[in-house]
C-alpha cells in the first residue's frame, strides 16, 4: 500500500514520474493514452502532486501536515493566468484543493486562516482558467463542447466531474454529451475506459 509519508517523500525529492506512477497504480488503472496526457513534462509537477494530494485526502479525515506539504507545493505551480497546465491537469489540481478545503470544513481546527485563504483564491483563479478555455470560441473542440478533444474532456469529468461548483460553471452533463457525440463519431476505447472509472455520486459543494 502507498504510504502517506512516501507521497511526500517524491514529491519533496522531485521524483514526479514515480510518484505519478505509484498514485495511480494504486486504484486508478488510466490507459496509457490518458496517462501520457497526465505526464507532460511541462505539467508532471502539478498531474502528480494533485493526484497524490487527492489519495491523502481520501486516505485522512482531516488536514494533515503531509497534505498541507502537497497543497504548498501544488500552488507553486500554477501559473499566472489561473491554470496548473492543460485542461485535465487544472482539473485534477482543482479536485485537490477542493478536497482538501472540504476536509478543513469538517473539523473544529483545521488549516490556518491564510493557508485556506490562498487555497481558495487558487481555486477560483482555476476554475476561471478553466471556463475561459472551455469558452474560447478559436478552436473546433471548443465549438463542440470539448475541452482539447474527447479524452481530455473524459479526463475532467473524472476529476471535477462531481463537483457542483464545477457542474455548475460548465455543465457536466453538457460535457458528457459531448463526449458522446464524439465517440458516435470516432469511437476510443481510453475514452470509454476513462469515463468507467468516474464516479457519479451526489454533486459535492465546493468547501466553504
């Protein structure tokens, strides 16, 4: 089992490839297509601390000191204009933070005010970043509906795909059909198999 103290241990020495490669081996079997999408070199940083930031949250009941670590070190990496990267990376930073601000909601003592503070602003900057690309009326994928094309779409709904702030700002079940329209027309097995593993719980708030 993927211990907490080795997430931090990778992501501290800087050792992203791994550290994205044990966090989803450990229950998030992605195709290799989706997988190559998520270990860009100019994005690996940010793919692999938020995925591992996402199994701390998943693995505790609270903030903890090792997820304060990853969601320092997430922060550092998101750029000026809002984004963590492409699309689907932005979207998994997101799923992240808001996990980890859900947590602090639910207990007496949690983050420091400040901390908190720059986790939500960091939110907001990215959820903006991503309703400006999805916006962008100069490419034909965003004519579509798409975010990039179908799987990194498929990749977002995994990530944000219960959140209801993000369902909200774009509409989840807009991005599905879009995602099917698509497949209707060119039909990929990573698409299916990444939508097979998003969860389709209640709509989760974004943390107050």
């Amino acid at each position: 089992m993927l211990s907490m103290p080795r997430l931090v241990r990778l992501a501290e020495t800087g050792q992203f490839d791994r550290l994205l490669e044990e966090t989803l081996r450990n229950g998030r079997p992605l195709p290799l297509a989706a997988r190559l999408r998520l270990s860009a070199p100019e994005s690996i940083a940010a793919s692999a601390i938020s995925l591992a930031l996402s199994r701390m949250t998943e693995l505790t009941h609270r903030p903890t000191e090792g997820s304060q670590l990853l969601a320092g070190m997430l922060l550092a990496h998101q750029e000026a204009d809002g984004s963590f990267g492409s699309p689907a990376v932005t979207a998994s930073s997101m799923e992240a933070l808001l996990a980890l601000l859900e947590q602090n909601r639910c207990v007496a003592v949690g983050l420091d005010q400040g901390f908190r503070d720059r986790l939500e602003m960091a939110c907001d900057q990215g959820l903006h970043a991503l309703y400006s690309s999805w916006a962008s009326t100069e490419s034909v994928s965003a004519a579509e509906g798409l975010f990039t094309d179908a799987l990194e779409t498929a990749l977002m709904i995994w990530r944000l795909g219960s959140r209801a702030v993000f369902d909200a700002m774009i509409g989840v079940g807009r991005l599905r059909r879009a995602v099917a329209e698509a497949q209707a027309r060119v039909a990929s097995s990573d698409v299916e198999t990444v939508l097979a593993l998003t969860p389709c719980p209640v709509l989760a708030p974004l943390a107050a």
